[in-house]
C-alpha cells in the first residue's frame, strides 16, 4: 500500500484476498476511535474520517485534509488497514460523499 500524505482514500472491510473484516461494526468503531464529544453532549465523527459503504461493503471514507490537521491520525488509521491486510482505494471520494458510492 502506497499512499503519500494528503490523499483522499478509502478502507474497504475486505482484505485483500477478498475475505470480510470482521466484527462487522469495524467501522463504527474505527471512526469512533477518532470521535469527540460536542457541546450537545453527543458523539460526532470527525470531519475527516466517516464510516459508510463502498460497493456494498463497509468501509471508512478518509479526507486527506486529515494529515495537515493530525498527521498521527492519518497515519493511524493507514496502519490500522494495513495491519488488516485491508482493501486500500487511494484518491477517490472525498468524505462528503462517504455512503454514497456505488
């Protein structure tokens, strides 16, 4: 997986063998791991980093924008795909279109 800084990607629950990443709420939590309390006293996802489907699979959708703000961040979650031998989609679509994509 090659991925510079600042690109815009994708975390696809498959592995590259094409296996589904379990537990199925992989997602939910990866992104809560990033997540804040607001001043409503709900959790809000990042504006960065959001869970949603790819392809009909889950996935988390990540903004590149990510790096300038967090740089430890971003590079968290490209290890945490990685680390799961996970599906990679590198420079396509941006975070406001997470769950969307068909």
């Amino acid at each position: 997986m090659s991925i510079s800084s600042n690109n815009t990607f994708i975390i696809i629950g498959l592995t590259t063998e094409g296996k589904k990443f379990r537990p199925s709420d992989w997602a939910e939590r990866l992104c809560g791991v990033l997540s804040a309390f607001g001043a409503e006293k709900k959790m809000k996802y990042s504006p960065y980093v959001g869970p949603g489907d790819y392809s009909g699979e889950k996935a988390v959708f990540v903004d590149g924008r990510l790096y300038e703000v967090e740089p430890m961040a971003y590079r968290f979650v490209l290890n945490f795909a990685q680390d799961n031998d996970l599906q990679v989609l590198d420079g396509v679509c941006p975070i406001d279109g997470k769950g969307k994509k068909a």
